[in-house]
C-alpha cells in the first residue's frame, strides 16, 4: 500500500508510522513537511512520487507554506490526482 503523509509535525508522523507497523499492514510511506512540498510531490516535480498513485493520502490542515485546505483544493480540482 503506497500511503502519502502530509504531516509537518515529526510526533505525529511517528504516531502513524507506529499505528502502520503495531497493525502489520505493508507500507510505503512517503512524507511531505509543508503544503507547498506536498503539491510539488503529488504533480512529480521534486522526483519523489512522480507517476506513483498513492492508495491513501492522509493530510494535516495547519500545515506550513499552504495549509491542508489549500492542498486539498488542488488535488480536488485535478482529475489526474
């Protein structure tokens, strides 16, 4: 399962990294810090995801750069995300 966090505080990233490993659900979790980081990942600039799809998004609102709303906006508005 491809899982895209985007989640800038580190408590919470290990809190669900922690919940993924406790359940023994196979994993891989990709992390973005800031709202601005995140849209670049999902549209493949920084090389991180590129074409992956992820199966779940899980996405912080108070997020710095642009925050969660702002983000969720994007990836509704695009039909290829």
């Amino acid at each position: 399962m491809e899982i895209f966090l985007i989640e800038d505080n580190k408590g919470d990233v290990g809190l669900i990294e922690k919940f993924f490993k406790d359940t023994k659900i196979r994993i891989r979790l990709y992390v973005a810090e800031n709202g601005e980081e995140a849209v670049r990942d999902l549209y493949g600039e920084n090389n991180f995801l590129g074409s992956l799809r992820q199966d779940i998004i899980i996405l912080g609102l108070n997020l710095p750069k642009k925050d969660g709303s702002e983000v969720f906006r994007e990836i509704e508005e695009n039909n290829d995300l």
